[in-house]
C-alpha cells in the first residue's frame, strides 16, 4: 500500500520544520559501554506520558529552571563505605546551547554492583535535584518521555560535582489525513515507532507503541520508522523521518483507507440480521479481520477482498473492491 507522507521540522522549539519521508540516518557512534547502560536504561525505564498540542516547552518561567530539592539516596545494602556522602547536583538539556529543562524530567539512579547487575537506589522527579550518595560507582539515568542519558559516575567521600546531561533529544508529532486530504478522526488512528537499531532477528526495534495522533513524543535524535493505523484492520500507512536535535518534527500521513460496511440480508434492500459472524479475507485468503453483530463497520486498505458471514451454521460469501475514499455498504444476500 502507498503512503504518502511529509515531515516539518522547526528551527527552535517553537518552529516546525519540513521533514521527508524516508529521511536519512542519525546513527550516533556509542562505546560499548554505554550501548550496555543504555539498554539498561531502555529496559528500565518506563513509557512517560507526552503532552498533546503545545507540550514541547522545557522551561519553567516560574521557576526559571533552578535546581529542585536535595535527594539523599537510601544506603545501599551491604556498600560498607565510610566517609561522606558525595553531592551532585544535576541538569538536563536538549542540546548543547538549548535552555535547561526545568519540568517533565525522571532521574534514576543505580548501584553498580559486583555481580555486575545494576540496582535501582532512587526515582527523583525534579528538574534538577542535588543527590547525595554515598562513595561507590553509579549509573545516573535521566529520562524526558522517551528520550534519554545514562551516565557512569565513580564518586569520592565529600565530592561536590555538578554534572549536566546534554540528552540530544527532539520532538516528534504525527498528523494523519485522509486520502482527499481532510484530517482524519484521531480517535481511529494510533501508530507505533521503531528506531532504526535492529534486534538479533534484523527486525527494527519498537521505542513506543499505541501513540494517539497529535501527541508530542520527546526522543532521542536519530532516524525512526512511523507504522501508523487507521481503524481496526489493515489500512496502514508508513513513513521515515529523522528527529533532530532541539527541534519538532511533524509528519503528515496519508491514509488511503476505504470505509466500509456489511450486512447479511434475505433480499436486496432487506433488514440486516443479527448475530452473524464475519470474517474478510484479502486477495490472498488470509483473514484480515473478524467482526460479529448485525452492521459491522471496518477501515480497509484499497484492493480486493472477499467477506464470510456465518449465521446458523451456515456460511455465504461475497467478492467485493474498494478504493481509497469509498464509503461502501456491502450486502450478503442468503440464497
């Protein structure tokens, strides 16, 4: 099936600037070390609400991004360390030059330990808490919705550190449209993203999953894949697109879908019949969805198809196309 997308990515975070589909790849080069703690952290960290329309902002103008609260985290079990507790004082960023995030943030902070597993001492939601922590190594993850750091960090008794996450992050929005280019129903579209890493069976790896249109997600920069679905059936749209740092991109995809509607019927025109099971088949015979009810409703992508209804025992078919925009009532008509 053909999608057609566009993207817009701006130059500030207040801007939208263009983006194409299929876009190239932001591959950034890790030390094997930190592609471990970052799975860690991936593996850890769970999904983080995104704000819909305007949830871009990262700055407080009420606080102005200062420094939260000091967190002392817990003694970890065992650590038999002496001395001090080290403070450091923590700060986020989208890029380089961007202001500091002073809202949506989630610090972790692990132990590493000697079996080499790492474990979870601490979740601070402040914007830029001061920890205190005893002398040890530690894994200090920082998470803006999906995006996020981790760093290694070998602390000292009475060490004062300030350490500042740069987590190199944009933001990314889907706008889906219909084949005659109105916007779609958000209500019926939700899309998936995939990054471009793969797992060991070459398959793209899922970052998120069920996103609603017009959600604002934060993620690392970087080229990601848009698997987006409109209704409950096959119309599906794809698009690529690369988040760039301190910037929203925003995707527009079409759907190609046709809407269509069955009912089981003793004559042309007739009264649809309750409690009939339906099952579609595509042009190759494998199921593409099973309804059941007197007057289902289904969003298909544009080709053939064939349609069962069951009712009593008895099974009658009906060969049907669509195309995109159509809005179709098939009819069954029992012999």
């Amino acid at each position: 099936m053909r999608a057609c997308a566009s993207a817009s990515a701006g130059t500030d975070m207040g801007r939208v600037k263009r983006a194409r589909a299929g876009a190239r790849a932001f591959v950034p080069a890790l030390l094997p070390a930190l592609v471990l703690m970052l799975g860690l952290a991936a593996a850890l960290v769970p999904a983080v609400a995104q704000a819909p329309g305007g949830g871009w902002e990262t700055s407080d103008p009420q606080k102005g991004g200062q420094p939260g609260n000091t967190t002392v985290v817990p003694r970890a079990p065992g650590s038999g360390q002496t001395g001090g507790r080290a403070h450091v004082a923590v700060t986020a960023y989208l890029t380089e030059t961007s202001p500091v995030i002073a809202q949506g943030l989630v610090w972790r902070v692990y132990r590493d330990t000697p079996g080499g597993k790492a474990a979870l001492l601490a979740t601070v939601r402040e914007a830029g808490p001061t920890l205190r922590l005893e002398p040890g190594t530690y894994y200090v993850n920082v998470a803006y919705g999906r995006a996020n750091l981790t760093r290694k960090l070998a602390l000292t008794a009475d060490q004062t550190l300030k350490e500042r996450f740069v987590l190199n992050a944009g933001g990314l929005r889907v706008v889906p449209v219909t084949a005659g280019g109105e916007p779609a129903n958000s209500k019926l579209v939700s899309f998936d993203v995939e990054s471009d890493e793969r797992d060991e069976y070459g398959q793209r790896i899922k970052v998120v999953s069920g996103v609603k249109a017009g959600v604002v997600l934060r993620l690392n920069a970087g080229l990601y894949s848009i698997v987006s679905t409109y209704g409950d059936a096959n119309a599906v749209a794809r698009a690529d697109v690369t988040v760039e740092a301190g910037k929203l991109s925003e995707v527009t995809l079409t759907h190609p879908a046709a809407t269509v509607s069955f009912k089981l019927v003793t004559r042309g025109g007739g009264e649809a019949i309750a409690d009939t099971q339906w099952t579609i088949l595509n042009a190759e015979g494998a199921s593409v969805k099973e309804s059941s009810g007197a007057l289902p409703t289904h969003f298909l992508a544009p080709g053939s198809y064939a349609v069962r209804a069951k009712y009593s025992g008895r099974i009658y078919k009906q060969d049907f196309a669509v195309k995109a925009g159509d809005n179709t009532l098939v009819e069954v008509i029992m012999p």
